[in-house]
C-alpha cells in the first residue's frame, strides 16, 4: 500500500466529507472510489486541435499580408476566407463536443 497526500480547499474536502458521510464510509475511501472511477482524457485530440488553429492563424495571416499589400480583395482571397471559415466552423463543433 502507498500513500498519497494532496491538498485540497476548505470547500472541497467539505464537499468529500459530506459524500462520505452520506455513504457511511470514510474520507479516504471516498477519495479512492472517485479515483477509481475517474477518466483521464487523452489530450492528443486537443493537441491536434491547437495545431490546427495554429495553421489556420498562419493562413488568416497570409491573406492579410496579401490584401495590405495590393489593396483590393480580388476572388481568390475571397475563396481563400470562405474555406479558412468552413475549417473553423468545424474545429468550433469539435471544441463544443467536449
């Protein structure tokens, strides 16, 4: 058997405690049950995520260097705006599911 201690707010060993009590067990077995039946998420999904917002920055940031440099919008940019905003309607409704 190990021990592991951390420390926690008044509000949140008041939270345990009160659980514990209500389940007739005590602190320790409380903390143990909710480890047990916690879920540890992957963060490579939201990795991914990032990375792909970060591209997309970076093609946000082309575009306007090109329209600061000829002064007009010509359709490519245009086309070029519309997909960068389908991709980040997609990434939104990734982010929502979490």
């Amino acid at each position: 058997m190990r021990t592991i201690a951390a420390k926690v707010s008044k509000e949140l060993y008041r939270k345990v405690k009160s659980i514990a009590e209500q389940n007739g067990i005590t602190v320790s077995e409380a903390i143990k049950q909710a480890i047990a039946k916690a879920r540890i998420e992957d963060p490579a999904p939201k990795k991914q995520v990032v990375r792909e917002i970060v591209r997309i920055g970076n093609n946000i940031n082309q575009i306007a260097r090109k329209v600061n440099s000829v002064r007009a919008v010509d359709i490519a940019v245009l086309i070029e705006l519309r997909a960068i905003e389908k991709e980040l309607a997609k990434l939104l409704t990734e982010i929502r599911k979490w």
